[in-house]
C-alpha cells in the first residue's frame, strides 16, 4: 500500500506537464493515466440512487444508453426513511455494483437544502433541514465506502436551484450559510470522511465555487478536516489557475488540455507556486491508488438480488400521509380499481444525470398479480389518464369512474410527469397536471373508499384532499415500486417513512417566495435561516402536511421523558431518554424526533429545530427507550461577532415530537455559556445593551450616580413624577438611549466625563 512518502516520492518524479495533466480528466468519465510512473487512470459514474456507467463515447445528459443497473428510491425517498441504518445498506449494495464494474467513485449522494419546492432537482436531495441531510447522507458515504470506493458529495454548496445554476450567485449572510447550507455538508465530512467532493457550478456571494477558497481550502480541509481531492460539476471550471489555488484538484470533463496548459504556463510565468499543484497532486493520487488498491475482482452485480433490495428499502420510505377511518391495508378479498397511468408504467425516477437505465420496472399492476390470497378478479385496472400532455381525456374517466363505481375501492396512482421535475430547469408551481387532479375528483365523487397513491419528487398541492380518504406518498421510489407500494397498500409490510421536508398549503406560503431565482442572476437568501419548517412554526402557520409527519398501521405511546441533569455548562452533554410504546396491534416502526427550543434570548432563532431522531421498530405492546446524547450544538446559533458557534445562556426546552408542529412531550433544562463574546461599548451603545452586561450594568449605575450627583433610578423615578412620561415610556426610552444622549437629559454629564466610563466599561 502507498504510503504518503511514496505519494511524495511520485509527484516528485512527475514532469511538470504530467502533474498539471492529472488536475482535468481523460474524458467524460476517466481521469488521467501516466503509465511510465504507473499512475492509472480510473472511471468515476453518475449516482446516487444507482449506477449510471456509460460507455466512454457517452455523454453527461444521459441521451446514450447507460450500462443496465438497479434503479434504487431518489433521495427525496430514502430520506424519509429517517433510517441511517437502511441507507448504509443502500450505500453498500450500490459500493458493491461498483465494484463488479470498476467505477472508483460514485458521484453523490446530493445533499442540497430543499430551499424551495420549486427546485427542479429536489428529487435527488434529501431535506429542507441540514441535520436530516448530513446524517442521511453520513450513512450513504459510510456504506459505498465501505466496500472501497470512492463517494462524491454534491454539489458544495448552495446549489438551490436550477435557474441559471452555471452563473447564478447565491447571496447569503454568515449565519445562514453556516446554520443551514454548510452545516448539511459538516456532519458527513467530518464523520465520514468522503474520499471526493464535488462542487458546484454557481457562485457563492459572487465567487464560483470551484474557485472559492474560503469553503474549499479554509472550511472544507481546515476546519474539518477533509483530505480527498474536490473535484468540479461537469463543466463547471471557470479559472483553471485560480481554482486550484483555491483548492479544487480535478476538473471535470477533461479540457483537451488547454486548461493542462494554463497551468503549466502559470508555473512557468511564477503566478502559481509548483509547490500548490505538487500538493494538489498529492491529495488526488492517494484517493486514486486508495481504491485502485483495494480493486475487489471477484465482485459480480446482482441484478435480481438488488432488484429486492430496491424493493425493501421503498417500502420503508414510503409515508402514510393520511389514512381517514383506518381504510388501509387493504383485506385480501376487497374489490379494488387500480386507476392511473402510473399503476401500469411507474414514474419512479428523476431526469438528469441520475437517470438509470433499470435491467427492469416492477408496476404495481404486475406485483398484485403475485399478491397471495388476493383473486386476480378482485383486481381491475383502468388507465385514467395520458400525461403525454396535461388535458382529459373523456374516454379514459369515463371507465375509470365505471371501474372505481363497480368496485370497493379505489387506488388512484397519480403524481408529477417526467416533464414537471428534471435537473436543468425549476419548476413554476406546485400543481400536479389538471387531468390528474380531475381524475381524482371524478372518482371520488362515485367512490367514498379513494386511495391515492403519489408518484413525485417533491411537493404537490392537494386540492381533492378532503374527497380521499388516503394518501401514499411513494415519492420517486425506484425500479421495484410497484411490488413496495402493493406490500404496503395489502399490509404485508408497515408505512414508516415520515416526511423530510414540509408539504405547504400553496406556493405562496414558502419562505422564499418573492425572491426565489432571483434577479440578475443574483439569488437573496433573504429569508436566512427560516428554512422549511424553522419557518412555518415560527410563524405558526397551517401547511397541508409538516415536517416529520407520518402515518403507521399501529400506534404509539410516550412517556417517561427523563433529562440526565436539569442545568449543564455548554461544554457538557445532555442524556435525554423517552420511552415508547406500541400500543396497537401490529408491529411497526416509529421515528422519535428531539427538538430543542430556545426559551428567550436576544438572537432571532426558529421556534425548535430538530437536534436527534432514531428509528425503531416494535412488536405490539412492546417499550423501547430512546436515548440521545445531545452536545453543544443542540443549543447553539453561529455568532457572527466570534466567527463560530455559541451558546447564550438561558432556558432551552426539550421537545419529544411526533411532527414539527405537534409535541408530545417536553422537559426544560438551563444551559449556562462558557463563552463570552467580548463587549466594546462606544458613545452610540445603548443603556440597554450596557445594563444587560452584568459588569457593565455595575460600572454604569455607579458613574452616571457620581456624575449626576444621584443614581440613573433617581433619574427615572423624577421624570415618571411629573405625569408626562409613564413607567413603560420611560423604561423603552432608557432601553434604547444611547450613551452620549446622557449629555442631554443628565444634568452634570459631559462628554470628557463619560471617556472615563466608556474606560471603565471597555476594560
């Protein structure tokens, strides 16, 4: 195995030429070989959700045909599983496919926030909120990693949307940046330590990503750490030179060598240190040798097997998002109208990159064939609709209304068309196409027992929701989702998913609005850290379905929320633990989420934000205790004045939820700061900024006393006796005065006398 010596020793055998050559790529898919020195060259390919290989002639888009693979849930799906154990798997089934066909590298898992909903690529992204995408994302890279290939997280960072993403800047605050978009990448890199990074193609408050050294040098291998290589999105190098003094190794497809050039050029004419692209060297070769020798030649792609894995994992995806008079499962000798294209021909991925070209499809049409103790008669199919293009067709909802009429009830498979939802552009609303949501009240007008079934990426308005009497949400569940949604729909399996982001009422309720895409190729964040439901329950606003919402077959029961003390030092962990019982009569699995809610406090912060979730499964009338370990980031907000996290003291609440909007049970706990951010106090700080510092507070009662020949309460109690200003006026007044007014309303205060107090207070 080579050592960094070694690694050293190589680069410093390199030419100049050959060393500028390994920072772009072979082709589309290789990177670079120096067989004299035995570097090979190796392949990287489009993921997450499965195996993208193309052939070298093929290109990015995905217009050639990919090698057949296993089409495994989109990210949207398998977030919603809230099961890092379930993901690692997905991540070493797909570390294994590698493997058997020599890919060194997977490009995901994608882990951009869901800013908004109208984001064209959400389908590939895990969450609204950064804890659920870190950790979800944590346990892909764990598992592909595993089996000794490489993993690629994307895209770093602020990729939000698809408008214009290859010239569009993303324009944030420190703190936003730091709470929300960073912190869905930190988790994962410091835990997990991704072999690769990919970033992105917009600009970050002006600056290309690739050519940001603040987040790629600074951020990603300073402060946490990171030592593989970064690498860009596919064409998105803008400075060769500058980008890799910034950090970024490997372009992309290759250039032909004209970027391999420029560097070559810009070593000669002293405006890049060798010693930067020497490094640059180093960083990508141990990556490149670290899979290259670990390479498994016995490993051999198991298509079917895979296929039922694919399977298992949707049906603990899939959320229960209503289920009105407990209408699921299903009984075995129900009558029940299959209604909807997507009952025949599933919408089950996302386009783009991602595409996968699956070995085969299962549709639930075909899966509930298979369905034991299930007639074959008891199951009628109607078409419904053609999403070729958004108008109903008479015909087709006429036998789907004769069909849902005849039967018991109705399954509707409905959802979003390939053409709604695709890397490369953003949605414009939130509808699903009109023929669909016609449908769907067509068929419930003659049927009371309606089921619908979504196949979509993101979320969808409902305006039927009330006519239904279920909803399934199967989100983009990969090439086995019909068999899933069958299992689920017949109860041979448990809904368990819950959702990872928010389903709002209407476009118009989303925290960024006004100003999504932006203007000028300029996206303001200025909603700023009420992302998702930090928004809606901070606002207290209704949304057709919350974040972490999530129906089961069974029900549970919480009690017993202990906290292992009631007062910590921030440097301390918390032990928090909550029973939960199954209370029904079927097994099934919960997902237990913690939130922690700041009580007071002078920063603006969301509501509650979720600090811990487990998933765990139960046998009727089983208890299970939860226990999590909460740290200093539980309580903590990035303070733009230190430049880093902090905690202010105070009261903070323990919220054991079973959504972002209902708690079920809570316990208070009172965490004291052990950092404190230095205070400089000027002629413009105010009376209330100086009274809120303990030492100042002390130092400035004492001087404005000895200057005014009585004390600043004397002051107040006077101007409160005349009748003129009331106790409330004067204590806003005071509040918000600043110091150098004391000249004004404080008989004997001078400016020359308050530079010794502005002092006494600054030491």
């Amino acid at each position: 195995m080579k050592t960094e010596k070694d690694i050293k020793d190589l680069v410093s055998r390199m030419t100049l030429e050959e060393k500028a050559g390994l920072c772009s790529g072979l082709d589309f898919w290789r990177t670079k070989e120096a067989e004299r020195l035995g570097i090979p060259s190796v392949k990287v390919s489009d993921g997450p959700h499965g195996l993208r290989k193309q052939d070298e002639a093929a290109d990015h888009l995905g217009i050639n045909e990919s090698i057949k693979a296993v089409c495994f849930p989109a990210g949207c799906a398998t977030a919603s599983s809230f099961d890092r154990e379930l993901v690692r798997e997905l991540g070493e089934t797909i570390g294994e496919e590698c493997q058997a066909e020599d890919v060194s590298t997977i490009l995901g898992p994608a882990m951009n926030i869901k800013r908004s909903p109208l984001c064209g690529r959400n389908f590939e992204y895990y969450s609204e909120d950064p804890f659920v995408s870190s950790e979800m994302a944590g346990a892909f890279v764990n598992g592909v990693q595993s089996k000794n290939v490489g993993t690629s997280p994307k895209h770093f960072m602020a990729n939000n949307q698809e408008y214009h993403r290859m010239t569009s800047s993303s324009e944030m605050d420190e703190r936003t940046m730091r709470e929300i978009y960073l912190a869905s990448f930190e988790g994962m890199v410091k835990k997990e330590k991704p072999w690769t990074i990919m970033n992105s193609y917009n600009k970050l408050n002006g600056t290309y990503l690739c050519e940001n050294k603040e987040m790629l040098t600074d951020v990603l291998r300073n402060e946490w750490g990171f030592d593989g290589y970064v690498m860009t999105d596919w064409g998105a190098m803008d400075d060769r030179v500058e980008s890799l003094k910034a950090g970024c190794n490997l372009e992309m497809p290759g250039s032909g060598g004209g970027t391999d050039r420029e560097i070559v050029e810009a070593v000669k004419n002293g405006t890049l240190d060798e010693a930067v692209l020497d490094r640059s060297c180093e960083e990508f070769l141990n990556i490149v040798f670290r899979y290259v020798e670990n390479r498994d030649e016995t490993a051999v792609f198991h298509h079917e097997k895979d296929h039922e894995t694919a399977r298992r994992i949707e049906e603990e995806c899939m959320v229960l998002l209503k289920n009105e008079d407990q209408i699921l499962p299903f009984p075995a000798d129900k009558k029940v109208a299959f209604i909807g294209k997507y009952a025949e021909e599933p919408r089950y991925q996302g386009g783009g990159s991602s595409h996968i070209n699956s070995f085969k499809v299962e549709s639930a049409l075909d899966a509930a064939g298979f369905l034991e103790n299930v007639k074959k008669e008891n199951i009628v199919y109607a078409k419904g609709f053609d999403d070729a293009e958004d108008k109903a067709d008479e015909k087709l909802v006429k036998e789907a209304v004769e069909a849902a009429a005849a039967a018991d009830a109705a399954v509707i498979f409905a959802g979003l068309p390939d053409n709604f939802e695709s890397e490369g552009y953003d949605r414009k609303h939130l509808k699903m196409p009109e023929c669909q949501n016609a449908l769907i009240e067509a068929v419930a007008a003659v049927q009371p027992d309606t089921v619908v079934v979504l196949h979509n990426g993101a979320p969808v308005e409902m305006p039927w929701i009330g006519k239904v009497k279920a909803v399934l949400e199967a989100y983009l569940g990969g090439q086995a989702v019909g068999g899933a949604v069958v299992n689920i729909l017949y109860g041979n399996s448990s809904p368990s998913g819950r959702l990872a982001e928010t389903f709002p009422l209407r476009l118009q309720d989303t925290p960024c609005y006004l100003n999504y895409g932006g203007e000028h190729d300029h996206s303001v964040y200025s909603e700023g850290v009420f992302v998702g439901y930090r928004y809606y329950t901070s606002k207290e606003m209704e949304v057709l379905f919350p974040f972490g919402h999530g129906l089961s077959y069974t029900s549970f029961a919480y009690d017993n929320l202990k906290t292992d003390r009631k007062e910590l030092k921030e440097s301390e962990t918390l032990t928090v633990s909550v029973d939960v019982t199954n209370t029904g009569a079927r097994a099934g699995k919960e997902v237990v989420q913690l939130y922690v809610a700041p009580k007071g406090g002078t920063v603006i912060r969301p509501v509650r934000e979720l600090r811990a979730f487990d998933k765990i499964a139960l046998e009727p009338g089983e208890t299970k205790t939860v226990t999590f370990t909460l740290d200093k980031r539980a309580w903590a907000y990035w303070s733009t004045e230190i430049h880093d996290w902090h905690v202010e003291s105070g009261e903070y609440e323990i919220q054991i939820a079973k959504n972002a909007q209902e708690i079920l049970l809570s316990e208070p706990v009172r965490v004291e700061s052990e950092t404190v951010i230095p205070k400089v106090f000027t002629l413009n700080s105010t009376i209330g900024e100086i009274m809120a510092d303990p030492k100042g507070k002390a130092v400035f009662e004492q001087a404005v006393g000895a200057m005014s020949g009585g004390s600043a309460q004397e002051m107040k109690d006077s101007q409160e006796g005349n009748g003129v200003i009331n106790s409330e006026m004067m204590a806003a007044m005071m509040e918000a005065m600043p110091l150098r007014q004391l000249i004004s309303f404080v008989p004997g205060v001078t400016k020359e006398a308050l530079a010794p107090l502005l002092e006494a207070l600054n030491m």
